[in-house]
C-alpha cells in the first residue's frame, strides 16, 4: 500500500508553480487610478511628537487657521494645523474624554472622568468657565453649529445636559438613555435639534425646544453607540457601534439608509469630510487599526488605509487640508496636503489669433486616415484616449525554485546554501518542512554539504527572526548526524562556535528576565496611581 502511494505522489504532475520566497513585512498597497484614492493618497505624513498615552479625542477650530486640540491623559494640547507644532497646553485633574470648539474659535470646551465640563480661553490657561452636575465621568461635550451660549454634555450617569455656559447652570437634564451616554452631535442646519449615542444600542434625537426633557426620536443600532454624527443636510445621521457604520434617514422615519460592516473591530471615530469635487465622504477609524472612507451615496466603501497601532479618535480640517488620527499608544497620524491655488485669468484673444490656433490643431491632429499615423515608432508617447495594453512579463524562477519543481529537495537546499542569503535558505527549508523532506535531506548530505549547513546554522540560529525554525534543526541535526561530526576536525570549530552562541542567547535571555521582574511591579504600582 505504501509503494502504491508513492508511485502516486512521483507520476502526480504540478499544475501550477509559486516560487519560494522569503516571508517579508507589509509594503504599502499600489496607488489605484480613481480620483478618490488619488486624492486620499495626497495627503503627506507630517510627524508630531508622540503623546504619553491613548489619545481620546481630537477637534479642529470651525475658523482660520484652523487650530487642533489633542486630548490626551489629563492634557489638552493646541497645535497648529499649518506647521503642525504645539503651542500650548491645559492641564486637567482627570483624564480628558472629549473636546469641542465653540464656533468663533475662541473658546473650547473638555470634559474629563471626573465629570467636570471645563470652558477654556485659547489665548489663557484658565478656565473661564467650570461646569460641574455630572455624577459619573463625563464622554462627551459639544458647541452647537452657531449658538454661543450653551453646549451640551453626556457621561456615565446616562443623563444629557443641555448647558447655560454664561451662567454655568443646567437649563435641562435630557433623561431617557438607560445605560452610558458616550456620543451626540447637534444638527447644522438647526442648533435646537441634537442626537445622542448610549451603551444602551439606541441614539436619540432631542429637540431643546420641547418640555419635560422627552426624546422626539429614537433608533435602535443593535450595539453600543461608540459615535454619533449629523451628516451635512441635517436631515441624515451616521452612527458607529461594534464592527458597523450606518447611515439613518431622521426625515424618512429614522429608515436606515445603508450600512458599512468592513471594519474587523469596534469602530471608535466617524468624522465628515469634504473633498475638493464639494463631495462629502463619511469617514470611519477602528481598533482594527484601518481608515475607511465610505461613500454614502452609493453605499461603497471607496478607499481603505492601515495603520500600526489601534485608532481612537480622528479629525479633518475645514478646508480639507489636514488630517489627524490618534493611536491608542499615544501615536499621532497626522498628514497634509497642499491645496490648488485657483487663479483664473482672462486673456483677450483676437479672432485672427483664435482662428491661428484652431488651423494649428488641425494641422498637427493625427488620425488613422494620415500616412503619419502608421509612421510612429516605439518612442511615441500615447495620448489620454489612448488604451494601453501591458505584457504582462514571464515568471522568472531562481535555481533553487527549479530544482523543487522538479523534487529534487537536497540539490535544492545545497544551492540555496551557496547563494549565501538566509532569508532564501529559511524560505527553502519552511517548503521543506511543509513537504516532510527536510531531515531526509539532512541525512544525505555529504561531509562538505554538511559543513555549509553547520556553519549557516552557527551563524544564524540566535537570530531572533529565524531562531523559531533553526533552533530546532540545529538540535535535530546534532542528534542525527552525530556520529560524523565527531569523526572530523574541521567540524570542531564549528561547534565551539556554536557552543558560544548558544550559551551567549541563554545569558541574554536571563539578564532580560531578570530587568523584566524589577520592572513588572513598578508599572502595576504607576498604574494603580
């Protein structure tokens, strides 16, 4: 039965080949040709210092130049969304949960987890105004769109409060969430309209305007609201809870419009952002570190970025030139891009010049009628109608990955060895492993072939990026090959060397342990601080 397996598995044919290739790390996707994903992917990466800890929050200021508020830890800080740079800093008692901009500019508003809503002059580090009714930690403070006089809070009491600022009153507690209040927004086309988002899977739509603090209309998500946003009409809201975004329609009923489910994780941040064609997108962050930008009008997701550290909280500029992510290891992604000067000009043509430049297009027009067309050589450049038909080029296999072609493993592996790469040779033995050759190929090798393989393992077996396989394969090879290693000299070097390596990783390993348990209880104590 054996042999008749064999047999199978020799006369078996490979339909299909994949060179062998060493693992790599993620390289950027290649640009695609449709105008959002070129106009996404102009945006250029500016550094900012990263922060201290996860950063909660982020706001634009709605005027000129467009100022930017990082919440981070227990610190506000104001950057300049021109060059990027901090300018100053508030400092609050607990950590900062939410940020907002009062529609001149001139003041912001945070709320922090001890449930304090403060009001703060950019200009001065004093808060001008400190609100305090909460009974639980504060998640949310938001300026209507043109009102300057009041702002709206919610947190974990599960109670909204609709804010006298000048006063520093309550005018009303919006009761009806059952669980925590995370999220609201107010409507742009009206400041007395606002909506909520709870951890009860529902968002509610508040009229100011109406007695007894009842909710006008309620929408169930299905998950807990992490954010909540009008979209520009006024008449439509996005919302963001678990792994989905979806868009409501309030006019309609509160009909879902369509719904977004391409996130991996929780969705944490959804902002609005206008392109240069006055088209708005809804754009959306998640723990599973991606930027999705979706469009809700055709309900497609159109361009997609990926980010090494989960995502918090996002912001854009006004004017569309700015944008902003924050990590939650303190990581700030912020990029650029430059906007188009528009300058029209007008030029007074005579007729006699226009009628000049209409002859010359014609002249030099080129068509498949003209003797001209079939005159063009391999330099001609092709013009914006024209298609383009690439060949698409052959598969070019190295030797190693011919001789696997062909099963030939122990050839392949030996010339593998020569070539000197250890990323190719630990590519080579993984597909050798895969197949169940690997230490039959070590069992043939011959004196020479075998010292090749001694003296790559002597050298590479510590590397942290390929211990996880050569580790082993040195222990298996010593155990195997044992009685032909002592009986030659040459070999004795070898394993002197490797000997060394070997006790030199054990070393490291147990200073590294050692650092590791002073410094475990000092972070649990940083942390319980």
């Amino acid at each position: 039965m054996e042999e008749e397996l064999r047999v199978r598995l020799n006369d078996h044919q490979v339909s299909k080949v994949f060179p062998v290739k060493p693992k790599s790390t993620a390289k950027p996707v290649s640009k695609s040709e449709t105008p959002e994903s070129r106009y996404w992917s102009s945006f250029k990466n500016h550094s900012i210092p990263n922060l201290v800890s996860s950063v909660s929050a982020l706001a634009f200021s709605p005027v000129h130049p467009y100022s930017l508020a990082v919440a981070h830890s227990a610190t506000v800080s104001l950057f300049s969304s021109h060059s990027l740079s901090s300018s100053r800093r508030f400092s609050f008692r607990d950590v900062v949960s939410s940020v907002c901009f009062r529609s001149d500019g001139a003041l912001f508003a945070a709320c922090d987890l001890s449930g304090v809503v403060q009001v703060f002059d950019i200009k001065e580090r004093m808060a001008l105004r400190t609100l305090r009714s909460h009974s639980a930690p504060a998640r949310f403070v938001k300026y209507p769109f043109q009102d300057k006089l009041h702002l709206v809070s919610g947190g974990d009491d599960g109670v909204v409060k609709y804010w006298d600022v000048a006063g520093a009153t309550v005018i009303s507690d919006l009761l009806g969430h059952k669980d925590y209040v995370r999220c609201g927004d107010f409507s742009p086309v009206n400041d007395s309209m606002l909506v909520t988002g709870s951890y009860d899977h529902t968002v509610k739509v508040w009229d100011t305007r109406v007695d007894k603090s009842k909710w006008i209309a309620e929408i169930n998500h299905g998950l807990p609201v992490e954010d909540v946003v009008y979209l520009p009409s006024g008449g439509m809201i996005a919302t963001a809870g678990g792994n989905s975004v979806k868009v409501w329609d309030l006019i309609g009923g509160g009909k879902m419009v369509c719904s977004m489910e391409s996130h991996n994780k929780t969705v944490t941040s959804l902002c609005v952002a206008r392109m240069e064609s006055a088209e708005t997108r809804l754009v959306s962050v998640a723990l599973d570190g991606y930027m999705k930008v979706f469009d809700y009008g055709r309900a497609k997701v159109t361009y997609s970025m990926r980010f090494p550290a989960p995502l918090m909280s996002l912001g854009l500029s006004p004017d569309g030139s700015t944008r902003v992510i924050g990590g939650s290891n303190g990581m700030v992604f912020a990029s650029k891009k430059k906007l188009r000067d528009v300058v029209e000009e007008k030029k007074s043509l005579s007729l006699w010049s226009v009628r000049s430049q209409v002859d010359e297009t014609r002249r030099r027009a080129l068509r498949p009628t003209y003797f001209r067309y079939f005159q063009r050589g391999q330099s001609e450049k092709p013009s914006e109608e024209d298609y383009l038909v690439k060949e698409k080029k052959g598969l070019k296999l190295t030797r190693h990955d011919k001789l696997l072609k062909k099963f030939r493993h122990k050839e392949a592996l030996v010339s593998v060895l020569e070539e000197k790469k250890p990323a190719n040779v630990v590519a080579v033995m993984e597909e050798l492993v895969a197949r169940r050759k690997l230490m039959k190929c070590v069992s043939n090798m011959e004196e020479g072939e075998l010292g090749m393989l001694l003296g790559f393992l002597q050298r590479y077996c510590t590397v942290q990026r390929y211990s996880g396989l050569l580790m082993g394969l040195t222990k298996k090879v010593l155990e195997t090959r044992a009685e032909d290693i002592k009986g030659i000299t040459e070999f004795t070097g070898l394993l002197r060397n490797l000997k060394r390596e070997v006790n030199q990783e054990i070393r490291i390993q147990q200073s590294l342990l050692e650092i590791q348990g002073v410094i475990a209880p000092l972070m649990r104590i940083a942390g319980r601080s």
